[in-house]
C-alpha cells in the first residue's frame, strides 16, 4: 500500500484520490479565478469537499501561458488567510506556489503540501521545505510561464520529463527530504505541445515505476480543447475522460476543477475492477 506523508495526513493511496483546485488568481486560463476573496474560495472549497474531494489544491498566482508573476506579499498574504480559515477541517491543504517565502508562510500558516511547478528549482526553496513533513509535488515544466508555449521541442517528451523529475527527486532527498513526502507531476501543458502531453498520458504508468506517486492535472486544458474542438467552459467530458485514463495508467492523483463528474467516473471504474 502506497501512502504519502502529507503534513497531519497519512494519505493512503491505495485509492485515487481527487484533489480539487481552488484559484484565488486574478486571471485562471479556466475562468474560475477568484481575485483574492478569500470568503469565495472557502466556499468553493466546502462545495468541492461535499462533492467528494480529498484534497484540496489552493493557488494564488496563474501559471497560464502567457501569464506574469504577482507580488509576492499579495500571494502570501492571500494564501495564508485562506490556510488559517481552512485549517480546522480534517482535509489535506496543498498550496500551488513557487516562491519559497510563500512555501514558509503557508507551512507555517499550517499547509499539508507544497506544490511547485518548479519543482522547487528557486533559490531557498528546497531549504524552504526539507524540514518538516509536508507533501512536496515536483513538476516538470519546460521553461517558464511567460514563455513555456513558444515552440517547445523534444528528443523524447517520456525518457526527457522522467529524467528531470529523477534529477529533481535525487536534489531533494540529498536535501534530507524523505522519498514518502514526494509526489511527481510530468507538467501537462507546461511547455509541450498536444502530441507532447497525450505521449506523457499514453506513458504515465513509467512514472511510477521508482515507486513514488504521481499526480496528473488536465483538467479543461488546451490538449482537451485540442481534440474536441471545444473551448474551457465545454471541456467537462474531455477533461473527466482524461482523469479516468491516468487513473488507469498509475496515476494516485488527479486535479481537477470538476469534482463530481471526476468522483463519480472513478468509483465506477473502481466498481468495475473490483468485480474482476
């Protein structure tokens, strides 16, 4: 039974589990942003832990192509308002940032985990999050946000992402940071074109083979648009389609902004299984 050390929680995941996003951004690709209030996104939140959710994944700075960076004390003092009021329920906390001031803040604050799209590349990051036992995501992204759509090229999308997470994963136990905090993410969308991103979905289950779990976010993503012809707000069924194949492939985790739809999929393809 695999189970990640994620703060308070022992998650077991034995099981899939849904991470449901909850955007405090000014300008998500998906349209869900929540400009800052705090009292919106709790509600979000409660309605996605009603849904099923078990964790809930809480950002503060768009990571869209295109987008730009935010002043630092806006994000953290965004961030951790939102930790301090969801603290006292029973549900796993990730926070979606890559600036290690934010990391402390939000550890401090009281977050489970820390997921960085960076993989915890910054100056201070990895000292921001070695001490302690809170869940830390690695993603592979190519390039940066601003510029990450801008021609992105591969030998070999698969062996290239897997070797950079390898990389990242040796920098953090070197680090003292235990194998059971460590989640992996390939970066779907994060510097690869269509053929990039289903290659990496297609080839999920080699990401596991280390033993760590990973975590797979397409939700309304443009690789969904890509093959259904159909903008961010009509992607429902592209987007739970794609959880229940990396589910399949290995995947521990999904994010997703669509909860219920998510849920529901995977406990009939787990009713399913169960029954062979």
């Amino acid at each position: 039974m695999s189970v990640l050390q994620c703060g308070r929680f022992r998650l077991d995941l034995g099981q899939p589990r849904v991470m449901a996003i909850i955007n405090l951004t000014d300008d998500s690709f998906s349209g869900d942003g929540l400009h800052g209030d705090v009292r919106a996104a709790l509600g979000r939140a409660e309605r996605a832990l009603e849904q099923g959710a078990d964790m809930l994944d809480i950002g503060a700075e768009s990571s869209r192509p295109g987008s730009e960076s935010v002043p630092e004390a806006q994000e953290l003092e965004r961030v951790v308002r939102f930790v301090e009021q969801a603290r006292a329920w029973q549900v796993p906390l990730s926070i979606d940032t890559v600036k290690p001031a934010v990391m402390r803040a939000a550890l401090a604050a009281g977050a489970d985990m820390i997921n960085d799209i960076n993989a915890f590349r910054a100056p201070g990051a990895i000292d921001a999050v070695a001490a302690g036992n809170a869940g830390l995501c690695l993603m592979h992204m190519k390039g940066e946000p601003r510029t990450m759509q801008q021609d992105p090229r591969y030998e070999d999308v698969v062996g290239e992402v897997q070797s950079f997470l390898d990389e990242r994963v040796a920098a953090l136990e070197a680090a003292g940071v235990a194998r059971d905090r460590l989640v992996l993410d390939p970066g779907f969308g994060f510097g690869k074109r269509t053929l990039h991103n289903f290659a990496l979905l297609r080839e999920l289950a080699r990401f596991t083979e280390g033993g760590l779990p990973v975590l797979a976010g397409m939700s309304r993503k443009s690789m969904i648009g890509a093959v259904t012809g159909r903008e961010v707000d009509a992607r429902l069924a592209g987007s739970v389609a794609a959880a229940l194949i990396a589910v399949q492939r290995g995947a521990a985790i999904v994010r997703v902004h669509d909860v219920a739809a998510t849920v529901d999929a995977i406990k009939v393809w787990m009713a399913t299984i169960a029954s062979d």
